[in-house]
C-alpha cells in the first residue's frame, strides 16, 4: 500500500519542481553565468530521477532509486531556501515542493515496501 501511495507523490514532486525549474529558467531569460545553468539543471534531473524511480517502484524492480531522488530533491530545496534565501515570496508553495519528496523517501524506506520489493525480486529469479 505504501508503493502504491509513494509513486502518485514521487510524480507530483516530479511536476511541482519542474514548475519551479520553468519558473527559474523564465526568470534567468536563458542568461547562464557563474553556475547558475545549476539551478534549473539539477532539479530537472532529479525530477527525471523521481519519475524513474517511481516506475522502477511500480514494477517491483527497486526502491533505492525513488529514495535517493527523492533524498536528493529534500537536501537540494532545503539547501535552495537555507544558502540561497529561494522561496520567501513563494506563499507557502515551496513547502509543497518540500513536503512531497519528503512523504515519498520515508514512504519508500518502510520495511514493507523493501520486503515487497525483495519478494518481487525473488520471484523473478525463482521464475526464471
């Protein structure tokens, strides 16, 4: 059950950060300088790390890729409105963009959803 309620977040998380990565890029007007392609980069690849790692989760092949998206995702939003003061004219929105990827890594650790994977994966190699 918690596969199942963590993939619906990892895509959600997915799309609200590359709403903000749009946001960033319209906001920059293409102009790149002294790192700062990074901010719309990294989050884009992590959004594609989400949504990889949420198909991987659907089809019971692995939960360490969503987690460390997902892990990732926290640590990047944190780090964005900790260092670089992002966010404080967001309206609550950028909590959002925290609490989703945040649900979805503790969701993806429980215990049940690594046996479920494991189990997946032992009937796989039993099958085959």
């Amino acid at each position: 059950m918690a596969a199942l309620v963590a993939v619906p977040l990892a895509v959600l998380s997915a799309l609200a950060v590359a709403f903000f990565s749009l946001i960033a890029l319209a906001f920059s007007n293409g102009e790149f300088g002294e790192g700062s392609w990074l901010i719309p980069t990294v989050p884009a690849l992590l959004s594609l790390g989400l949504l990889g790692g949420a198909l991987l989760l659907l089809l019971g092949r692995s939960w360490l890729v969503l987690f460390l998206s997902a892990a990732a995702l926290v640590v990047v939003v944190v780090w964005a409105v900790l260092a670089a003061g992002l966010g404080e004219d967001s309206g609550g929105l950028l909590v959002l963009v925290w609490a989703l990827p945040t649900a979805t890594a503790l969701l993806v650790v429980l215990p049940g959803v690594r046996r479920w994977i494991a189990e997946r994966k032992l009937a796989r190699l039993t099958r085959g």
